[in-house]
C-alpha cells in the first residue's frame, strides 16, 4: 500500500460520490459532510480495542478524504 494508491481509493470513492449526490451548496454544508464522516471514523476509533473494525476504520477514513477532496472542488478551487 502506498500513498499515491490510497489518493487513488480517495479520488474514486468522491467521484462515486459525486454521480449520486449534487455538488456542496456552501462551505457549511461541505464542513457538515465532513464532520459526519469524521464522527463516523470516531465511532470506530472510540470503541474498546478489542472491538474494532480495522477495515470499518479504513473505510471511513477513505470517505473523509474523498469528501475533503470534494469540498476543495466544489468551495474553494483554485
């Protein structure tokens, strides 16, 4: 596993993302989006050890990449 393979998980899961939900309508709402997905990588985080979901925590930490990208892309690109 390398960076550049775990950006490309990222690009994918925001661009399958993007073709179902419509571009962020404002900063706030990109910030909401984003504070969901990290609030659903603290639940996995934050269970006992013993109980955690390697691949659950992966998953969630993919998705609040691909919706930072998403957020740069639809608020504030270049």
């Amino acid at each position: 596993m390398t960076f550049k393979s775990i950006g490309q998980e990222i690009i994918e899961e925001c661009v399958q993302a993007s073709g179902h939900y419509p571009p962020f309508n404002s900063a706030h709402e990109g910030y909401a989006i984003i504070l969901e997905e990290l609030e659903e990588l603290k639940t996995e985080i934050f269970k006992k050890q013993s109980n955690r979901d390697v691949r659950r925590m992966r998953k969630e930490a993919i998705q609040v990449g691909a919706m930072a990208l998403r957020f740069v892309n639809d608020i504030a690109p270049k």
